[in-house]
C-alpha cells in the first residue's frame, strides 16, 4: 500500500507543486539539444577518423 501512496503522491507533486515550462520553450530547447547533439557526433566522428588515419600511418611505417 505504501507504493501506491508514493505514487498518488508523486503525481500530485508534479501536478501541483512543478513549474513547467511553455510548450513553444520546450520546442526550442529540443531542437537546440538535437543540434549540439549531431553537430558532436561529427566532431566525434572526425576526431576519430583522424586518429584511425594517424595511427594507420604510423602503423605503416614498421
């Protein structure tokens, strides 16, 4: 019974006692976090891609 009333409780507080931030600032910041996160998945990428050409080089050379 007490998970039950953690529950209702829970609810009530995110209901009740949560500042939520508008719809139109909630889209924002989606597409700004989706942004940063494909524009380091290329730094990632190319940082990698460097790494793999340098160490194959050196590799090369024994």
């Amino acid at each position: 019974m007490k998970f039950v009333t953690y529950v209702k409780e829970s609810f009530r507080e995110l209901k009740d006692n949560m500042t939520w931030i508008s719809w139109e600032e909630a889209q924002k910041s989606t597409a700004v976090v989706a942004i940063f996160t494909v524009l380091f998945a290329i730094a990632i990428f190319l940082a990698d891609k460097v790494f793999q050409t340098l160490l194959n080089k050196i590799f090369e050379l024994f």
